[in-house]
C-alpha cells in the first residue's frame, strides 16, 4: 500500500522534495537530553528511507515504463 501511495505521489508530481519536517526541528536545538544542541538533520534519514523502501530503483523503473509507452 505504501508503494502504491508513492507512485500516485509520483505521477501526481509530488515527490521527494516535498517532504518536510516541523521547522522547530529543523531550526532550534534540542534544549535537553542526548540530542540536547543538535538540530534534526531529514535528508539522511530520508536517504535511509528512500533504501528501505527500494523508492530509487522503484522510481527508475518508473521512469523507463513511462518512456516506453510515451
């Protein structure tokens, strides 16, 4: 189901540069715990995401599919 969700994402344009976070974990450091200083960081988790899910080589084979029946 989620990878049906991303390829209708996809075909609708919606694609990974639409994935945000909350600009409060983007921009302010964490005021306490382990984390305390830091700021969250989405392009590597999104990365790990992305190979999780297989989304890159999903997308490629998207991209070939569309050019074939262009």
């Amino acid at each position: 189901m989620v990878n049906l969700k991303r390829c209708f994402n996809l075909r609708k344009g919606i694609g990974r540069e639409s994935k945000t976070i909350s600009r409060r974990f983007a921009e302010e450091p964490m005021p306490i715990g382990p984390p305390k200083g830091r700021v969250c960081n989405l392009e590597p988790m999104l990365r790990e995401h992305y190979l999780y899910r297989r989304w890159n080589v999903l997308l490629e084979n998207i991209k070939r599919v569309v050019e074939k029946y262009r």
